[in-house]
C-alpha cells in the first residue's frame, strides 16, 4: 500500500462545540437574501444543517456567517461550531 491508500480514511476529527453566538467575530459582508433563505430553512428543519467553523484562538468565523446571523436573529444562545 502506497502512503495515498488511507488519504481518506484517515481525518482529522473535531468534536462540535457548542459557542455564543454573539461571542464570534465576522469578516464578510452579508446578503439579506441569503439570510431569508437560511432563516426560512432553519425554521422548517428546526436546526442548522451543518456547523459553522470559527478559529478557537480568536473566535472568528471562517465559514457561517449567514447561519450565525440567523442564530442572533432567532436569540439563540449556542450555535454548533468545529
């Protein structure tokens, strides 16, 4: 076996936390529209699809930052975050 052969079995796995919201900081801008969607679709399903990724150092936000206006708009007081 070639050092390849486990490429994708072998990961790096994170355990989902839970953070505040309003604790995390944002980088990009956002789209109302998308946020609509992403509200409208967390009220049917009733919780998010995937978890947000932050850097744990500095509490920014690398990707969700739609699902984490949506969190504060619901008042959540946790979103799920690797």
């Amino acid at each position: 076996m070639n050092d390849n052969s486990n490429r994708y079995t072998q990961r790096n796995l994170t355990a989902v936390v839970f953070v505040d919201p309003t604790q995390l900081r944002a980088h990009e801008r956002i789209s109302p529209i998308r946020v609509i969607s992403v509200l409208l679709k967390t009220l049917v399903n009733r919780k998010f699809d995937y978890p947000i990724l932050i850097d744990a150092q500095t509490n920014t936000i690398l990707d969700g930052h739609h699902r984490t206006v949506v969190a504060k708009l619901l008042r959540r007081k946790s979103i799920p975050a690797l």
